[in-house]
C-alpha cells in the first residue's frame, strides 16, 4: 500500500483559498512541499470557482504525478 495522499479540491475549497483562508492555503502549500501529498482540481471545479482571478493561477501550480 502507497503512503501517498491524493486530495480533491472542489469549488468551495478553492475559492476559500482564493479569500485567503488559512486551512486551504496550508493544504495547498503542505502538498507542494510534501513529497507523496498530490492535490487534484477538476475543470469544472475551477470554472465555479474562478470570482478571484488568483484562485485557479494558485492552485494550477500543485503537483501532479
């Protein structure tokens, strides 16, 4: 079994970490800087969650395996 964590974003997680809460923005910066934790946003997530321009450009940027 895998110790990799894969994660799901919907469109209220990623326009919280649009508003800049907390709890999204640690999420997004851990899986980034953790080697095995891999965030995933579905299109359709992103175009709901697109009110803040820097929503999907942020979170575009998590890795992906």
């Amino acid at each position: 079994m895998s110790d990799a964590l894969h994660i799901v974003l919907d469109d209220t997680a990623m326009a919280a970490a649009g508003q800049g809460n907390v709890l999204a923005s640690r999420l997004i910066h851990r899986a980034h800087a953790e080697p095995g934790w891999f965030l995933y946003a579905p299109a359709c997530a992103l175009v709901e969650a697109v009110p803040l321009p820097i929503t999907s450009s942020a979170l575009i940027r998590a890795r992906v395996p």
